[in-house]
C-alpha cells in the first residue's frame, strides 16, 4: 500500500462501520453488511427494448458525465428510426469497452443508439442506482463478465449483465447513502474546481512571464522604443525587429518512414504550450520530416495547441510539424520561447484555413516579424523562462496532485458506500 492508498484508508476509518458483515461470495463485492439483500441485477432491473425513432423520442447521448440531449454537432446514424426508447429515471450504459464508464441515470425521456442497454428500475432508488452502478468497481465488473477478442473490441450484453451480483440496504437506506454522497461528491468536486482555477492562473502568470520577457527583455529600465509590430508592442531601443525567414530557416525534407530506423514523434507526442516531449515511437507509416538535433518543430496542425519543441536528438516528425533552423543571429533557446508565447500563437492561429483541420500556412509565418536582442542577451532571457517556467511547471504539478489525490477519494468513498464497507449516516 502506497502513501496516497495509506491516506485515502485513514480518511475512511473516519466513517463507522456495521454491526456485522457477511460474505457475499463476489470479488468486487468483498463482505457486505449483514441486512443488506444479495440479488442478481436482472431481479432489480428490467430491459427496455422499444424501438423508437429520433423524430418521435429526442436525441440522447450516453457519455461518462451522464446522460444528456445530444448535440447538434455530434456524430449521428442514419438509422435514425432504429434506437431505443428511454424513459426519466431509467438507466442507460454503453456495452462498449472503448467507452468505458459512459453510463448514468437520464433525467429525460428519449432514445438511444442500440449499442446501449437501458435498464428500468424495480425497488431500487433512482439516486441510489446512480452512485451504484458508475462506481468505478461496478464498471470494472461490467467489462469482466462481457465478451471481444481484444479489450478495444470488448462488448457486454443484457444477458450478461443481470447475472452480475449486487448488494442492496433498503430503499430509505439507499436514499440517505445517496444523499451523503451528493453532499461529500459536491464538496470534493469544489476542491478540484478550486485547484483546477488555481492551475489555470499558474500558466496564465507563466504565459505572461515569457511573453514580457522575450519581447521586453529583462532589465525594467532599458531604453524602449515602439516596434511597430502590435503583437510586440513597445522593445528595448538596442533591439531589432525582423521576419521570421530572415532568422529562422525552413527545411522541408520528407522520407518514408520504411527507409529509416530513426524514433517518430507525432503531434501527440509534444505537450501543449510547454513544449516538453511525451511520447515517441519506433513505429509510424507514410512520410514524414527528418528533423536534427537543435532544430526547432512548430506545429501547423491546430496552431492553438502551441505544440513547440526544441529538439534534443535527430528523428523524424509528423508533416504537420514546421522543420526550423536558427541563423547565426538567433539562439535556438530564446526562439523556441519565443514561438510558444501566447501572442505569436494566437496571431499564427488567427491565420489558419480549414475549418476541421486548421493549418497555419509556412508562408504567413515566415512574414512575421520578431524582436531580435542580441545573442547573448537572447541565452540570458532563455536562461531565465527556462528557470522561471519550471518553478510554475512544479506549482503545477503539485495542484495537480491534490487533484488526483481527491478524485482518488472521492472513487473509494463511492465504492466504499455502495457497498456498505463504511456506515455513512
């Protein structure tokens, strides 16, 4: 048991237990409280399988934060006359692995798709059933008992559902549970949301801090000057501005990625607005650019991702990926900075075409001007972001922690009340 496993444990030997368990002979059950029912869940549920159309019952769509009107972009089935009939207060899951844990209680009457059971509630509680049957050892139990060929594939039907056991106290029981969890469940999701405002404003201070810094340097009392460039705005009077193209190079050599053993990073594989790399492979199809130690790659594809790496090895890249090397009066540190501040970014963005797939075009970016400090000021101001990121980059890292940390409890405190291991009332 780990430090985080340790904590959540001790924060819930806060809550009593029952007088006396029993066995329930299931895994994901363990020991449930003694006057608690053990049934099977076809005996507390009932299929609903009316065929409806769209035009007669609204759109729903069965997602992991519940049940809710579909909308008007969503991806949608010709068959539209085809779908299952849901009434308020049913249950609907997704039998599908690959959409694991969409699934809730639907405040709406509509249709669903037909890869999704709906389930009509029999002396079970509404808002019990919702704590119950989205707890993350539920979920895990679904998945077990279906069926596929690979875990991308997997499928569960009705039939294999309603064998699955299920604990159950009585109906006023069932409510004061569920009403305990919408209390602690709010509080908890306050707390992400605190912390999630509080991660936003660190990288909003972090975006600030390098954009002032590789437009106006680092010394407050320098001379300034207008630099007649409104992304830029006012620079040290000892700085030049100059196009893109004049200071950084575009190299545009393709291979098939057959011809060559050398590493691949995708767009997926560069973090957004940091820069820092997550993912390479070994594995990859078609061309792609051959980039080199030191160059700089800046993402075409969806600009507004600000997906900027500084290379640290020589590979290949995805074609969406702009291939750069510095001239002799550009530093490749202070470059990458620059082309990841929020307001190079934004103006590259606001160039894009295509509406599915924006792309900013090389030649737009090559006509922008940049400011240009001299060399050695340019390795001071890289220097300093680079320090000055980390520190809000480990600020981060911490708020996101306690996030994990709390999500971690909130999953056990639902598992642990749903299945009678803590008396919550």
């Amino acid at each position: 048991m780990n430090h985080r496993d340790t904590k959540t444990q001790k924060n819930l030997n806060l809550y009593p237990k029952y007088e006396s368990y029993k066995e329930s002979g299931v895994e994901w059950l363990g020991e449930v409280p003694d006057a608690w029912v053990i049934s099977r869940l076809g005996s507390n549920f009932e299929e609903r399988r009316t065929k409806v159309s769209d035009a007669d019952f609204p759109a729903l769509s069965v997602t992991k934060n519940g049940i809710m009107p579909q909308l008007e972009n969503a991806a949608k089935t010709k068959d539209g006359d085809n779908r299952k009939l849901v009434k308020s207060g049913d249950f609907v899951i997704n039998s599908r692995s690959d959409r694991k844990g969409s699934s809730g209680v639907s405040e709406l009457d509509g249709s669903v798709s037909l890869i999704n059971i709906v389930l009509q509630p029999r002396g079970i509680h509404p808002k019990f059933i919702h704590y119950l049957l989205k707890s993350h050892k539920f979920i895990e139990e679904y998945y077990r008992v279906g069926h596929g060929i690979v875990a991308d594939l997997w499928t569960t039907r009705y039939d294999e559902m309603r064998t699955i056991l299920l604990a159950t106290p009585t109906l006023d029981e069932q409510l004061r549970i569920a009403n305990f969890l919408d209390q602690k469940t709010a509080q908890i999701d306050q707390a992400v949301a605190i912390k999630e405002k509080q991660i936003a404003l660190l990288k909003e201070r972090k975006q600030i801090l390098i954009q002032n810094a590789v437009t106006q340097g680092l010394n407050p009392n320098a001379p300034m000057k207008d630099s007649g460039i409104d992304w830029i705005g006012q620079i040290p009077a000892h700085w030049e501005v100059k196009p893109l193209k004049y200071c950084l190079t575009l190299r545009g050599e393709k291979i098939s990625t057959k011809d060559t053993r050398l590493y691949y990073l995708g767009m997926e594989g560069v973090e957004s607005n940091t820069g820092k790399l997550t993912s390479l492979t070994s594995e990859a199809e078609g061309l792609a650019s051959i980039f080199y130690k030191g160059q700089i790659l800046f993402g075409k594809l969806r600009p507004y991702l600000a997906k900027v790496y500084l290379a640290e090895f020589d590979g290949l890249c995805s074609t969406e990926f702009l291939v750069y090397d510095c001239s002799d009066n550009l530093l490749n540190s202070y470059a990458a900075k620059l082309l990841i501040s929020n307001a190079f970014i934004e103006l590259v963005n606001a160039s894009t075409y295509g509406s599915k797939m924006p792309r900013a075009n090389s030649n737009f970016i090559g006509n922008l001007k940049l400011p240009l400090p001299p060399r050695d000021e340019q390795n001071l101001i890289a220097q300093y972001t680079e320090i000055q990121s980390q520190k809000i980059d480990q600020a981060i890292a911490l708020q996101q922690q306690q996030i994990d940390k709390l999500k971690e409890y909130k999953t056990t405190l639902i598992n642990s009340a749903v299945t009678g291991k803590i008396k919550v009332f």
